[in-house]
C-alpha cells in the first residue's frame, strides 16, 4: 500500500477503524498526522467516523483514540506474557524449536524429547571434551567429518533459521557443554524482548533464567556434565593472554558474524 502511495496509485485509505490502520500511538500519528497530508491521502475510518478529507470535531480526539488502542495492545502483550512465564515455572517448553538434541512432541504439548538422529553427536561432543580436548578442537573435528551444524540440521527439518552457520564454532560447542537441558533440566528465558512493541531480543544474566530440573529424559549424565562445566570453567581461569592484535575485535565471520579469534598455536602453523 506504501508503495502505491508513493507511486500515487492510492489518494485514499479505508478501515474498519483505527486500530486497523494499527496500534503503536506514535506510528499511527505519524501515518495521519505527516505522511497521509504530505501524500494528498485521505483517511476514513468507519466505526469511528473520521474522515480527514473534511473538517470534523471527531478528527480531533484521533491522537486520543490512537492512545487507547496502544494501551489495548500494551494490557493484551502483558497477559500473554504472564500465560508464558507462568508455563515456564512449570517447566512446560514454549518455545518453538526446541534444543539442538531434542525436539517437540506430537504427543504431548509443551513436552520435547530425545531426537534421536543429533544423541550421537550430543554424546561425542560431551566426551570428547571430558577426555580433554578444547572446545575449539571439537569444533574442527565435527566440521571435518562434515557433520552438519545447528543451524543446517533445523533447515533440514523445515524450521526457518536466519542466520546459518556451514562450520561448527567453538562458541557453539561450549554453548552445548553448559547447557543443563542436557541432564533433563528445561532451559528458558535467557532471552526478552525489549518492549511489546519492538522485536529486538536482549540477553539476561542466568540468575533471571527460568531453570526447572527433571523435566524430561536427559541424554548426558550429570557426573560427567559438571565434570565438563567444571574443565571448561578453570581453562577459562588459566587462560592467558599474551599477545594484542593489530586488527582484534574489528574482523568477523562472514558465516556467522561472531569476531575472528587467533591462537599462538595457529601462528606457528602459519595459519
């Protein structure tokens, strides 16, 4: 519709009424207030008899009306919101594509089980890290027997994934190796929202996570779980850093966006 108007296609919009033309206060005023007159468009909402082509008392509490849808959608936002953290207490998984290593069941709702197809590679990875190799070393590992990503997997099983990844990251195998949804724990809320109007996701410290344990059938022990929490908790203690590089920090992965890191070791090798 924006493209016609611009193309000027269109010199005027009808709705039911104003919350059809949209909720946010501020981009609904904009839309009547600036970008309709700068248009030449004429807006006419029904139920609301407002028309702007004429002059009319009832066009003048629109910023008003405006106001009120918000709020509609702002109180409508809060108690899904409530409906979702109360399921998350629970321990009932909400999200829509479950863990690397589980997914949902057709039986029963809000559950996820064991996907037998990635346990194997759950497996691998948790016991190659307890026999003590580094994250980074399991990474070039699976990326050389060409084991698919994340990301690749879940594309192959019909879910929409914007971001994909064709190599295996040491950030993606240490996000596994902490992850408690592996000894049976459901793992929700790391992420929220900014606000009910924006799309944005920020991340949440772990003390705001909604962690509640035995909740469904583990594939990792927890002996050798916290074995492997504990391995990559004192490597990060131990780490040393002994060199600054000129462009550290400034180049990144055009596969997955995350900043470029270098060992001393692939400095020897000339890589």
């Amino acid at each position: 519709m924006l493209e016609d108007i611009q193309s000027k296609k269109i010199n005027m919009v009808i709705t039911k009424d104003l919350s059809r033309l949209g909720r946010d206060y501020i981009q609904t005023g904009f839309y009547l207030e600036k970008y309709f007159p700068e248009n030449r468009v004429r807006y006419i909402s029904i139920l609301d008899n407002v028309d702007t082509g004429i002059e009319s008392t009832n066009n003048d509490i629109t910023p008003f009306k405006a106001i009120l849808n918000d709020m509609y959608a702002k109180d409508i936002s809060s108690k899904i919101k409530s409906v979702k953290h109360n399921k998350q207490e629970l321990g009932l998984f909400i999200g829509g594509k479950a863990s690397y290593g589980y997914k949902c069941s057709k039986e029963t709702s809000n559950k996820i089980i064991i996907d037998e197809e990635v346990r194997p590679i759950i497996e691998r990875i948790f016991n190659e890290a307890k026999s003590g190799k580094t994250c980074r070393a399991i990474a070039q590992d699976l990326s050389i027997d060409k084991i698919p990503t994340p990301s690749q997997y879940a594309i192959s099983k019909g879910h929409k994934i914007t971001k994909v990844s064709d190599y295996w990251a040491d950030t993606r195998i240490r996000e596994i190796l902490l992850n408690e949804v592996y000894i049976g724990n459901m793992v929700q809320g790391r992420m929220k929202k900014i606000n009910y109007k924006s799309k944005i996701n920020i991340r949440l410290p772990k003390e705001q996570w909604k962690i509640v344990e035995n909740t469904h059938e583990p594939i990792i022990d927890k002996e050798t779980f916290y074995k492997v929490r504990e391995m990559i908790e004192k490597r990060k203690q131990t780490r040393i850093k002994t060199h600054d590089y000129l462009l550290k920090g400034f180049v990144h992965c055009h596969e997955c966006g995350k900043k470029v890191g270098c060992s001393p070791r692939e400095l020897a090798e000339g890589k």
